[in-house]
C-alpha cells in the first residue's frame, strides 16, 4: 500500500511514523517546546534522523478546553516551519488543523498532507483544499469543538459509529474527486470519546482497516493510557508503545507519536515477527 501525495507516493509496506510537531505555547504535551520556528525547525529534522517518515505541523492545540487560536496567529506560527521543512526534507510535512485556509496556505508553503482535526464539524472548504491542490489528506474523527468535545460522547456503538461517519466522509471526498490512495483515515483517540471507548476503538481496529484505506492511529501519550496506568502525561511512553504495537501488528500504516525513537523500535520489532510468519 502507499498514499498518493501531490507529487509522488509514500510508501506504506513498512509503517510510517509521524512525528508531532506542536508549535504552539499549550498542546497537552509538548507546548511551550517549539513555539520558537528555528527550534521547531531543528526538532522536525531531528524526527526525520530518527526515522520520521512524516512530520506533522500543528499550530492549536486541540486538547479537551484549549484556546482557540486566531486564523492569522495560527498561520505566523505554522508557515515559517512548513516552508522550512518541506524545503529541508524529503519526508512530507503535513499541517494539522481545523482551518481550511490554514491547510491551503501550507500546502503552497510546501505541505503535501492536510491533517484536519475538525472531525463532525469539517467545512467543505477543507475537502476543497485537498480536491483542488492534490494534497494527500487525513480524515480525523471528532465532535463538536475542544471546549465542547468532552460532552459528546454518546454513542450508539461508538465503532460503528465512528467508522461509518469515516466511510461517508471518505466517499464524499472521492465522488467530488479525491484519489481513493491519497485518503487516510483516523478514528481520533481522545476525541470526543471516553476511556473505555478508546479501548474499544483499538480491540475493535479491523473494522477500521476494513474500510479499505490507509489507517492512522493517534494514541500518543493520551489520557485514556493514563487512565489504564494511572500516570500523568510525562509517563506514558511504555503505554503508547504498547497501543503501537498492537495496532500495528493487526495493520496500521502511520503512527502519529512524539517519541519518535521508541515508536521506531517497537515498529520494527513487531514487522520483523509479522515477516517471519
Ligand atoms: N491528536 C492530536 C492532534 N492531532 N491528528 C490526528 N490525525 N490524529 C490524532 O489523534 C491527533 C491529531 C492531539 O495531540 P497533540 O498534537 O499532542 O496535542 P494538542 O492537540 O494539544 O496540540
């Protein structure tokens, strides 16, 4: 399998890595880090040296009761680093946002993915961006916005659910035009989703595959493994590590993870069993 991008193919026999790349003053875990563009420059290429094979560039943080950011803040803190990394790089620079103009600014300034964030309340407008620029793009499960999202969680079966609202958005993005290979689909741990229901998605994660598109699976450092493990967001290392296993060895292509080195190994080691099968 492999996920068409504007200009060639990232191929996906082997899974890829995205690495997280907040440039923002409060995500949940990394805020603060980059918002400085020539740090968040050098921590994207150091993702790249320790075997990223994507890096992710957000500029709002989308935890339950974050801010929201102004369209014009968020694209002073994006643009520099999307410019500098897809110019630096040869792996993709995707953009992680809510915003469509925000995704088709960056995707001019050289993105070739659009991560978007907005789950249930997307705008067409992003679809357009994608449609219209030929950008690869991510399809994130969510409801409602981060200060709302904690409220809605009610499901009927929330893999149902969560996979049929996957499959409508990714034919609707198809009919209007989208290669069906430059789709992925995210079912978006954390949100709008309780612990349990997390768990959940994850046993449950054939169905996702089942949809037929390349699946990316975000559980990085989130507080349901803090839930499991009773340990707060700086400890969670092992927990993620476990979730990227499992959903590795039933088929995931693309990890989204901060902890780059250990997604890498805990990857390879699960492939080298699955090839010796
Ligand atoms: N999770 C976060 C942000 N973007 N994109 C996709 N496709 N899937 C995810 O699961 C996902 C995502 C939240 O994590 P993080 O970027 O670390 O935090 P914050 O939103 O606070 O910046």
């Amino acid at each position: 399998m492999k996920l068409r991008l504007r200009s060639g193919f990232l191929p996906l026999d082997r899974v890829a890595v995205m690495g997280v790349l907040n440039v923002t003053p409060d995500s949940f875990s990394d805020g603060g880090l980059w918002l400085d563009p020539d740090a968040a420059i050098r921590h994207g290429i150091g993702m790249v040296e320790q075997g990223a094979a994507i890096v992710d560039v957000g500029g709002e943080s989308t935890r339950p009761g974050a801010v929201p950011v102004p369209q014009e803040e968020e694209l002073r803190r994006v643009i520099p680093v999307v410019e500098a990394l897809s110019a630096e790089l040869d792996a993709p620079v995707s953009i992680d946002t809510r915003k469509p103009e925000v995704a088709r600014r960056a995707v001019e300034a050289g993105a070739s993915i659009v991560n978007d964030t907005a789950g249930e309340e997307a705008d067409r407008a992003m679809d357009d961006v994608a449609i219209d620029t030929g950008a690869a793009v991510v399809i994130m499960h969510s409801r409602g916005t981060p200060s709302t999202m904690r409220s809605l969680t009610d499901y009927e079966d929330v893999v149902a659910d969560v996979s049929s609202w996957l499959r409508e958005r990714a034919e609707r993005l198809e009919d209007r035009g989208a290669p069906h290979d430059a789709v992925v689909l995210d079912p978006g741990f954390g949100f709008a989703k309780t612990p349990p229901q997390n768990l959940e998605i994850l046993g449950r994660i054939d169905e996702f595959l089942a949809l037929g598109h390349p699946l990316l699976v975000g559980t990085s450092r989130k507080s349901f493994i803090g839930a499991v493990l009773d340990l707060p967001e700086g400890e969670r290392v092992e927990g993620t590590m476990a979730t990227v296993a499992w959903a590795v060895a039933r088929g995931a292509q693309i990890v989204r993870v901060h902890d780059v080195i250990p997604a890498v190994r805990t990857i390879r080691m699960v492939e080298a069993i699955r090839d010796a099968r």
